[in-house]
DNA sequence: ACCTGAACACCGTTCAAGT
DNA sequence: ACCTGAACACCGTTCAAGT
C-alpha cells in the first residue's frame, strides 16, 4: 500500500486493533505507535483519524459500552418484575464488559461518560426505575446508584488482578498487623468475578432504592 | 550535595514530591523522572528507595488511605446509631480523598489494594456493620458494597472532571438522538461533588444490607 | 486528502562506574 | 550503600514534504 488520497483503514479497524493490544499487554501497552504499527501506519496517519490518543481512547469507550443498553429479547418468564431484571441484566453486562479486557476500569475513567452508548446506558436504568414506581429524581438517584456501584466493583476486581507486586519483598514498612474480619471473609472473594454474589449485591442497592 | 553514602532524603519526601506532582499535573504527569528532578536527584537514584515506579505509585495509596480508618473522636452526639455514623464518615472521607488529588482513582485501581491503610479501612467497615448486628459473611459484603460503591462514585466524579474534550468538534458519529431522562434529571449533578447527596446515596446502600 | 520521515521533548529501566 | 552518567528501547505530537 503506497501512499494516496484513499483511506487505507477506517475508524473502526484502528479501534479494533487497540482493544487486541489492550487485551494483550493492558492499558499502558496502548500506543498511538504500537497501534500504527499493527496496521502497517506510519504514527503521523494515526492523527488523521484521531485529533489525540485521548480520542482514540474515547472511541473504545464507546466501542466498550455499545450494546449493553439494548434490551435483551422478550425473556419475561421471570417472577422478578420486568424492570428489576433488566437493571440486573445491564449491571452484569456491563460489569462483564469491563471485566473482558484488563485495563477497561481506567479506560472509562479516563475521560467523561458523555458518548452516546454512555447515555444510552445511564437512560435505559433511569428508564427502569422510573416504571419500578420511583420519581423521576429518584429514579435517576437510583440509577447513578447502580452505574457507580457496578464501575466501583469492577475497579476493585481490576486492582486486585494486576501484577501482586511480589508482596512484602520491599515493603516491610507495614507489619504483621492483624485484620481478622478482613481474613477471615476473603475465602467469600467479594474482590473477585462470582455473577451471583454480585447480582445479589445489585439486588441489596436496588432494595435500598425502592423499598 | 555531593554523591556519598548517605540517604539525602526519605521514601516520605518522594512519595510527597510525588504528590505535588500528581496535584499540578494529574496522575500521567508523574514520572520517575520528575520526582527524581524535584528532589533534586537522578532518575536512577530512585531505584535506591522504590523498586520501580509502581511501587512509588502503591507507596502513595498508602499515604493517601492513611488514616481514614481511625475513628473519629467520640462524638456520640448524633441520633443514628454509632456503627452507621462511623460507615457514612469512613465513606465521606474515602471519597473526599480520592477526589482530592486528580487522578486519585486511577491510582487507587492501578494495583491491589492491600496495603495496611487499606485493609484497616476494610477491616474498620466490616467492624461497624458486625455492630449493627449482621452475622461476619454479611457485615463483609456490606463493606465490600460501601467500598464498591464509593470508589465508583469517585470514579464517575474523576471521569466527568477530566478534559471536556472539545463535546462534538470530532465526532459527528454520534447525532442528537435523544436521552430524555438524563437531561431531565442533570440537574441533579449526581457526578458532582455534594457531601450530601452522595451520604444520602450511601444511607441508601446500607438500608439494602441491613433492613 | 492521505500519508511519510525527521524531529522534539519526553518516558521507565539497566548497567558500569565513582565515592 | 548511595549516587551519577550514559545508554536502550520506548513514548505523544508537530511539521514540512511528497503523491
């Protein structure tokens, strides 16, 4: 492919080769080069698709989040209320999305939530809650509630599955102090990646919303 | 000063160095080489006292979970019961100090939060929901739940705080379709900073665990 | 309009050498 | 033990130039 006036690539095939890289070798692996190079672009043709990195970055936010607002087909065999399974099930798919790739947690932190996947999420649960009954000030209280909740459990999954530094081998700063409750609880592993104690978790905020 | 054998300055001065740094210029501003420039050192002279630069970045989670965890003066004033009263400050502070710094967030999720600061805070949360009467698996999981749902409250604080971006300079990807009920309720700035309504929002989550 | 090549001002980290 | 200086393999971004 020599030089020319034609696109060689599109938008979309730039993102798609970020999220292999992210996959790969995490958020820090993310380069304007490194994804350059992995289409066979020069680093400058990366700036005629995207005005920074930061833009790119936001485009696979949106890639990241596109879909989960969707409502899953007629599955209302259900005893739970319509929209109670519907906040669950975009709080799992969401939760599920940012798990996929490491890295995902700081990419949406990276920048505001303003995107239309974003907001396509953020209405459909105020959506939710509004038919549960709740005003729609409460509702969106509600919401914010689960997208915060969900992000949050996400970031600790995330935190605990980086690199376990090689423990105390520099630090011995912090003793042998005792945190009982904390040890004996983490065979629960609330830090890490069971659906159900999470779906029960969602179900506790949601309860605390609308009971 | 001149090379010799003896430490010019403390771990404690670099991880505030490092701070200084982070406050002026968000967390991708804080380099090994920087702190190393601030303090008047070499790169390479780093190494002496953190093993790499992420170590230098858990050092400053530490220091920034560092004494949230301690109970407040007796201060038994209030009408809620005390165990709910000590959750909701250890919350507040949480919050309050991830939001200090930009790019606090980030920090806090870019490794395993097992620090002593961090499992006092845990430990200190799991103690006051055992208080309130729940057996120790439950008390964890609302502790896991306030700390959950705190650290995404400052995410998606951190998020809507970054760089706007420049809106829709870039994109036209995204046309003006419609999200009725986020623009309805954004004036509520549920992502902005009010102490109460996010100790509302946490009252909330504890009402789901424990009513 | 799309792309290249060279360049600028940065990174984290390693290694040999000095005191 | 603590520190320097040089070096390696990277960054994001800009700018002039080619087709």
């Amino acid at each position: 492919m020599k030089p020319g006036p034609r696109r060689s690539v599109s938008q979309s095939d730039i993102v798609d080769a970020a999220f292999e890289i992210l996959e790969e070798k995490g958020v820090a692996g993310v380069s304007v080069r490194g994804v350059a190079g992995a289409l066979g672009l020069t680093p400058t043709a990366m700036y005629t698709y995207f005005d920074s990195k930061n833009a790119l970055l936001q485009a696979m936010v949106e890639q990241l989040l596109a879909g989960i607002a969707t409502r899953p087909g007629a599955d209302e065999d259900a005893a739970a209320p319509a929209w109670r399974e519907r906040v669950t099930t975009i709080a799992l798919a969401l939760r599920a999305r940012l798990a996929e790739h490491a890295g995902g947690v700081v990419l949406v932190t990276s920048g505001p939530l303003d995107g239309p996947n974003a907001l396509a999420v953020a209405e459909t649960i105020i959506e939710a809650f509004v038919e549960a009954g709740l005003e729609v000030d409460d509702a969106a209280r509600a919401a914010h509630a689960v997208r915060a909740f969900t992000l949050g459990q996400a970031a600790l999954e995330a935190a605990r599955r980086t690199a376990p530094v090689e423990a105390s081998a520099q630090q011995p700063l912090w003793s042998d102090s005792r945190h009982p409750l904390v040890e004996q609880t983490a065979r629960l592993d609330l830090d890490g990646e069971g659906d159900d104690e999470f779906a029960a978790a969602i179900g506790r905020v949601i309860d605390g919303y609308t009971s």
